[in-house]
C-alpha cells in the first residue's frame, strides 16, 4: 500500500510513498519530541513528555529554530541518530 504525501512547501506534484511500519508499541524505545517553534506548543510537548516520562519512557526534546523553514539538515540528521520515533508539536 502507498500512501499520498502533500508537501505543504510548494509541491508541483504529490509524491507516492510507502509508509514505513509504526511500532506495536513504545516500550524500549526513545521518543523524541520535536517542537516546531510556533506557539503553545511547548505546552501540548511538555504534558506529553510528562504522560510519557510516568510511564518510564526515555524522552528526547528538540527545537526547529523557526516554524518557518523546514528543519536544517544537521537537526534532522541528530533526532534520526538519537530516537526511535517522533512527535512533531504543532499548535495555534
């Protein structure tokens, strides 16, 4: 099954992608939290990192510089050699 990805920055086309598989479940893995930098949602993160923490989850907090740009490369590049799936906080 693929899966029809918009890209919100100006696509011509959309592109065809599989999905990749989600994990039955969280336990042993890292989560990171990746806040957008728009704002409030360092709020929605924080009370997910707590909900998550309580249940002994290791957590992993980032920062887009801005909301405005897609994340640089090296930010990308250290979430994906430090967790094993992320949440993106979005908010207004």
């Amino acid at each position: 099954m693929t899966t029809t990805l918009l890209d919100p920055t100006g696509e011509l086309a959309p592109v065809e992608r599989r999905p990749i598989p989600k994990p039955a479940t969280l336990d042993g893995l890292t989560v990171g939290l990746l806040d957008i930098s728009k704002a409030r949602g360092d709020v929605f993160l924080d009370r997910l990192d707590a909900l998550l923490s309580e249940r002994g989850m290791r957590v992993r907090r980032y920062k887009k510089p801005t909301f405005t740009r897609p994340a640089p490369i090296p930010l990308i590049q250290q979430i994906a050699g430090e967790v094993d799936v992320v949440v993106e906080g979005l908010a207004d």
